[in-house]
C-alpha cells in the first residue's frame, strides 16, 4: 500500500472541488445578481477575488480537512461516514467563507444571500464529495478483491485462532486482513494453524514483530482459559496509538453490547480505539493549547516577572527549575517551573513534596498554593510537549514504582501530560505513591470520557481552584 499516494488523490480531488465550486459560484453571482451592471464574461477573470479564492480557498480546505482528520486511515475510509464528515465541514467551511469575505458584500437583498449560500454549501458538497466517493470506493474494490490488505497478527494458537482466520478469510466481503503469522500465549498450537500462516513466536515479541512487519492490526483469539492474558498483551501496546486492537468475542460481550459491527458482512469483532478522540477534536485541543496559552503568557506577563524577581530575590539559586519528565509515549521532556525549593532539594535522592516539606522554600508555599510555579509550563504546551489538560506528567523513578502495583498506569501515555488534570482536581497533587495509585482512577476516568467538553470541564474548575487558593 501507498498511503502517500493515496492521499495525494484525496488532496489533488478536494483542491479541484474547491477552485471549481468557486469559480461556478462566483460566474452565477456576477451574471445572475449582478446581471444589470454585467455584461462580460471576461471581467470574471479581470477580478482579484476570482483569483484570490482560486488561489487561497482550496488551500484553507485542506487545512481544514487535515485537523478534521481526512487524510488519516485514507485506506479504512467508510463511505456513509464520509458522507457526513463531508457535509459538516463543508457546511461549516461555507459559513466561514459567508461571514468572512461575503457578508459586506453588495447584494439588493437578505434572499439573494440565502440563495448564494445554498449554492456555494450544493457546489462544493457536491463536487468534493462525488469525487471522495469514487476514489474511496475503488478502494473498498481493491481491499474486497485483496488487491489491498492491512497487514495484522493473530494472538492466540489453538482452535478458536483457527476458527478466527477461517471466519475472516472465508467472509462473504473481505475485510482486508493479511495475516503475517500468529503468535502463542502458551500451550500448544494447532496444527491447522500452522498450515496456513507461520508461528512468529510469543507475546513478548510483539512490539518488535509490529515493527518488523509495519503490523496495522493486532487480533486476539485466545481460548477463554487465557483471557487473564489479554491485559498483559494490551499493556505492551499501550503507548501506541498506530495500531487497531480486535477481540474476538464470546456470547456474553455479544449479549452486554460490547460487540459494534461496521459492516454487515464482516465477521463480528471487539475494536478497542487506539485514539481516545476523533481526529478533529485533537485538532482543536491543540489549538485550544496554542491559544490559550498565548493569551495566559501575554495576561500573566506582569505576575511572571514579579514571581521571577521575587523567587530570585527570596532565595539563592536559579529562578526557573527544568525537571525531566515522562510524556506522550513514554519519551523523556524538560518541564519547567519557577523554582519553589531549595537549591540541591533533592541531594539525598527523589523525593515527592509534602505540606510540611522543610525543602519548600516561604514564598514557594505561596507559590503551590496559587499554582504561580508552574506559569512556565505554557511554555510547554507551545512546544507541543505538554496540553493544557492531560494526566499530570512523573518521573521514571516513581513510575516504575507506580507500573509494580498498578500497570495500567502506562495507559496514560497515550496522550500528552498536561498542566492540569482530572485527577488533580478531584484529589490534588500526591505525597507519595499511594496516592498516585489513588489518583489514577481518575486519570483512566479522564481518558476513558476524553473530549473537548471534558477539557473545558477541567479548565474551569482548575481557575476556581487558584482563585480560591486551594492548590497545594
């Protein structure tokens, strides 16, 4: 598969929809309403506008199709989703481009808006969505006649791995997986299976074989006695969001509703997201952190240089403190904070602070109290390395403490750290790991309910929180 060319198609088709709609558009405003001081249809071309919004539209739309999200999985592409993921942004799109470029315009009446607004909105949904059609249907052809697969890794070794395969290589249409080989999770292995596809070795291989064969899929049929290990497998791909998870399921998870079918004729599987949110709103959580943080550095300018001097002035030592961190994915960062201890606070090792911690230095309690050290964290979050909202980031140190009692702790690598939390608002900052492990219920509550309502939930209770000084 060429998921670059691939997307190429989808990029090149909505670039042509775009400057087609517009130019459409923009000959029926001139010849229709205009129609008495127009005579010409050369002066079309003669217009700046014209060529501004052929040259500046289909580029805007891009970019707007990018943070919703378009051109990611441009092989998995569903068509009914399609439609509705088309409709929304292009209504959306249009009434951007109204309220932008045409709402001053000079129109003899409010029913020649609503006119050219229909129009626009038919255009561009119309012509951007017959040609996503096309292209992604002569991709559902390629993936039904296996001209195209997903290639994928079958967890488990006896009879019910076999029927898994059989199930999805004999499905009235073919769901594209390409078995590379499957792995065991203990016992024997069935001989049937070893027939069609070879043994890649066992669960600790995983990650390397996922990389090895550019594995997309990762499909558990393991026999109800080993279901225990379906935990242990999914915590070895806990920092991947690359990567779609199936379960084949028994009578029970099909009666509970866990079991949500995609397509009539594909075989029935669990599908555990690896992304917590659609595409489009990690797009505007992003620009929320860009943004708001812009704002907060430019607001809080005068309470950052006053905390700075008064920090430099209250106790020797440096007046900002960089801290290495575990973030998104398990990778190391430097998060900064205006420092609040004592130089070489932690000569005799790591340490989590306390409210009585003699490390703390007078105006750094202040400091904790209205969260003022951690103003340099939106420096993070410009950087990308840290969200406004997001599981509070650790060392490695107390990690590995937390993963030996509570592994599901690496589940919060899946997303950014943030400067606020779920779990910092409903309990606070821990004094000691069990606290942390305390804390994580509310973590894995936030990733399991992540969405932008959520974020802002958060941020506003964290601003009450400061003002009434009940940071610790």
């Amino acid at each position: 598969m060429n998921k670059r060319k691939q997307t190429i198609k989808y990029v090149l088709w909505d670039v042509l929809a775009a400057m087609t709609a517009w130019a459409i558009f923009f000959l029926y405003r001139k010849m229709s309403i205009d129609n008495d001081r127009f005579d010409d249809v050369n002066l079309v071309f003669q217009d700046s506008n014209f060529w501004w919004g052929i040259v500046l539209l289909p580029i805007a739309w891009c970019i707007f199709y990018a943070m919703q999200g378009t051109y990611k999985n441009v092989y998995r592409k569903a068509r009914l989703k399609e439609l509705q993921m088309t409709f929304w942004a292009s209504l959306i799109g249009v009434i951007v481009i109204f309220f932008a470029l045409l709402l001053d315009d000079n129109i003899r009446s409010y029913k020649n808006y609503y006119i050219s607004f229909l129009m626009l909105f038919v255009l561009h949904f119309g012509l951007t969505y017959l040609g996503r059609l096309v292209i992604t249907s002569h991709t559902a052809r390629m993936v039904h006649k296996r001209r195209i697969g997903f290639p994928t890794i079958l967890i488990g070794s006896k009879e019910k791995a076999y029927n898994t395969y059989k199930d999805l290589d004999n499905q009235a249409v073919y769901s594209g997986n390409q078995f590379v080989g499957f792995i065991t999770v203990n016992g024997r292995t069935d001989e049937r299976l070893l027939a069609v596809m070879p043994h890649l070795g066992g669960v600790e291989d995983l990650n390397s074989l996922i990389e090895k064969y550019k594995i997309e899929e990762v499909i558990f049929a393991i026999e109800d006695y080993e279901n225990a290990k379906i935990n242990e497998v999914i915590r070895l791909l806990d920092r991947r969001d690359d990567v779609i998870i199936k379960i084949t399921p028994d009578m029970r998870d099909i009666v509970y509703g866990s079991v949500k079918l995609n397509s009539i004729f594909h075989s029935p599987l669990i599908t555990i997201n690896p992304r917590p949110m659609e595409e489009w709103q990690y797009s505007v959580k992003r620009l929320m952190d860009i943004v708001i943080s812009m704002l907060a550095l430019v607001v809080l300018s005068p309470v950052f240089v006053i905390t700075a001097l008064i920090v430099k002035c209250t106790s020797p030592g440096p007046v900002f403190y960089a801290q290495e961190r575990i973030g998104y994915r398990g990778k190391p960062f430097k998060m900064h904070k205006f420092r609040s201890m004592y130089v070489d606070a932690e000569a005799a090792g790591p340490a989590l602070s306390k409210d009585d911690d003699p490390r703390i230095t007078p105006f750094g309690r202040v400091m904790r109290k209205y969260r003022l050290d951690e103003i340099p964290q939106f420096y993070n979050v410009l950087k990308g390395t840290m969200s406004l909202v997001g599981p509070r980031p650790e060392r490695q140190y107390f990690i590995d403490q937390i993963v030996e009692r509570a592994p599901e702790y690496l589940l919060l690598q899946k997303v950014k750290p943030g400067i606020t939390s779920w779990g910092q608002v409903k309990y606070g900052y821990a004094e000691n790991v069990d606290e942390m492990v305390e804390r994580l219920r509310y973590d894995l509550l936030y990733l399991e309910n992540m969405s932008i309502a959520t974020d802002i939930k958060i941020l506003v209770y964290t601003v009450l929180i400061i003002l009434q000084g009940r940071g610790k």
